[in-house]
C-alpha cells in the first residue's frame, strides 16, 4: 500500500514504481475524499500497475474509483449508509467486473453488537458484510480478516475458509516494524499459505512499503509458493569454523555476486539455484548436499568448493567466492543446454 498522500501524484506514481520493481503484484491506495478521485485519473493513466482503491464509508468514492479503473475496491457495505447506495456501487463493480474486498479487523468491529473480540465474532461481522452483497446478487467479493494478534489473525482466518467460499487477503494489521514485524507477519501469513489459505497476501510494515514486498516475497518463499532465484545458505557457523574466516561477510558477498551475475537470467527463466556457504569443509558439504554449490571454511583460510554434496578442490579464500560463481554458470549453462 502506498504511503504518500494520493494529492502528491508524482510521489505515488514513483511509489508504485518502486512497489513494482520490489515485485508487488497489486497496489493499494487510499482515497481520503472525493476530490482524491481527480488525482486518482492522474496516477491511474501513468501506471499499468494493477490498483485497488481503499475507500471508508462514502459510496460515491467508490463508485468514482471504479469509473477511473480501479482494479479492486476495499468498501465494507455494512459501513455504506442505506440499500439505494450499496446498490450503486455494486452496480457499477459488476459493470466492470471489479470485485469488492471487505476488510475486517480487530478495531473496526461493532462492539455492540459483538462485544468478545475473538475468531468467530471476526467471522461473524465479515459475513454480515458479505451478505450484504450477496443480497444484492453481487459475489465478486474477496474477504480480509485482519488482528494484531498472531494467533487470533490465524483462528479467524482458518474459520472463514472453512465456512464461506470466497477469497482471502491475509495479512496482520499494526505488525510494527522490523525483526518484530518480519516474524510476527512471517508467523501468521506463512501459516495460512501452508495451510493453503490466502489468495494475496500484504504484509503491514510501518516505514518503507518497498520493504512490505521483500517481506511478502520471502514469506512466499519460504511457504513453497515463489521460487527465489537465488537461495543462499548458509550454516551458523560453530567452534568447527576457523576464526580467521568472516562467514556472514562471505555470504553477503556471494549473495551480492549471485544476484548480479544470474538473478535476471533466473528470474527470466523460472529456475533458482541454491548456493550453500558453509563453515566447515568436515560437515558442510554434507550438510548442504541439497545445494547446487557451495563453499566451506578449510584450515589456514582455505576454502573448499562443492557441488551437490561432491567436493570439487581447494582453493584461497580470497577466490572462493569467483571461483563458486564460475561453478554455478557452468551448472545454469548446462542445465540450459
Ligand atoms: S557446517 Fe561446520 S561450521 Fe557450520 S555449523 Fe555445521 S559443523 Fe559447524
């Protein structure tokens, strides 16, 4: 979601681009009034982007959302006013097929009406809002069950596809920032995809949104669902590890010289490879048999280069990191052939 006022449309259209390039599938932008419907024309046309609107409580954004070409609209009809506007907007969603996301969450549920914030009562006030469109013959809807809490997002989650047919945004809202933010998102997000519940998925980060999609994306990975084109592993180093070998910098290193040398290559063609840093020549080829190739600390600052588990040749440390990038083109160059 972007995270600049729509107003500044040459800032949400350098966000989105940025957004895009991080590899965002879909972008969210908020809609404060009607007059945002204008800057919406501006970002709309200078961006291919798949967009969705984020719009509370006024029809008629809505509406002007879906006329501008808007992708998605995130309205809740419980939160519309009377039947005549929920209406309109549904007739002008299916007018141009956009679906219509309701978003649930943890501090806009009707306290009145369901006073125990739990997994059934957040169901619950989703599916009142769900059947106000299905009332209105209107089924295009995908459904957002969102808490701060790691547990409760997942409950809730789990009970809703296992009681309504229709498509899951998952995410947890107010994650904070940082390590915090990674592992509480990774924890429920990553949940539910293995699950196999969730058709997108947005991780709530404050601060920079380009760094919400690397989150998401290694969430995906980690969930089986994307293929990195380069995954380093490496081991956490022990008292087996030379001391003179700086294992983490050596990583970075080969990560860097990876992604620089194959990432596009890769990416183009759907393949990944697995490139292990290992800090031992005793157990790390071993342990990373699974890798496409690797490298591991020998005695004296040696380093021992391997691939699929078979140990090829020593060599300085110093070349370790050209000569395993060597070994992983000749493995891409092959497997191409
Ligand atoms: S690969 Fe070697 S250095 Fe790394 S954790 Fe395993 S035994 Fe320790």
């Amino acid at each position: 979601m972007t995270n600049v006022p729509i107003e500044d449309t040459a800032a949400t259209i350098a966000q989105i681009g940025r957004l895009r390039e991080a590899g965002a599938g879909l972008v969210r932008v908020a809609l404060r009034n009607e007059a945002s419907l204008e800057y919406l024309k501006i970002v709309r046309q200078a961006v291919d982007m798949p967009l969705s609107a984020d719009v509370h409580f006024n029809h008629r954004i809505a509406i002007g959302a879906i006329e501008a070409g808007i992708d998605k609209v995130r309205i809740n009809p419980g939160n519309i006013g009377d039947d005549a506007k929920v209406r309109e907007v549904v007739r002008a969603a299916k007018e141009r097929s956009v679906p219509i996301r309701i978003g649930v969450n943890g501090g806009s549920i009707d306290r009145a009406k369901y006073p125990n914030l739990n997994a059934e009562s957040l169901v619950a006030s989703a599916m009142d809002h769900v059947r106000i469109l299905e009332n209105n013959d209107f089924f295009d809807i995908v459904v957002s069950i969102k808490a701060s809490d790691v547990r409760l997002t997942v409950e809730s989650n789990r009970l809703f596809a296992s009681a309504a047919p229709y498509p899951l945004h998952v995410g947890l809202t107010e994650a904070g920032y940082g390590v915090s933010c990674v592992v509480q998102s990774a924890a429920a997000i990553g949940a539910l995809l293995i699950d196999g519940i969730g058709d997108t998925i947005r991780v709530s980060m404050t601060g920079d949104p380009v760094e919400e999609v690397v989150v998401a994306k290694k969430i995906l990975e980690a969930a089986g669902l994307r293929k990195a084109p380069v995954r380093i592993i490496a081991c956490p180093t022990c008292g087996r590890t030379d001391p003179s070998l700086d294992l983490l910098s050596i990583a970075q290193e080969v990560e860097r010289e990876m992604i620089a040398r194959f990432g596009e290559a890769l990416e183009r063609s759907g393949r990944g490879i697995v490139v292990a840093v290992m800090g031992c020549e005793v157990n790390g080829p071993g342990e990373a048999a699974h890798a496409d190739a690797g490298i591991a600390g020998g005695r004296g600052g040696a380093m021992l280069l391997f691939s699929r588990g078979e140990k090829l040749r020593r060599i300085a440390a110093g070349d370790a990191v050209c000569a395993l990038a060597d070994e992983v083109e000749r493995i891409v160059r092959e497997d191409s052939e």
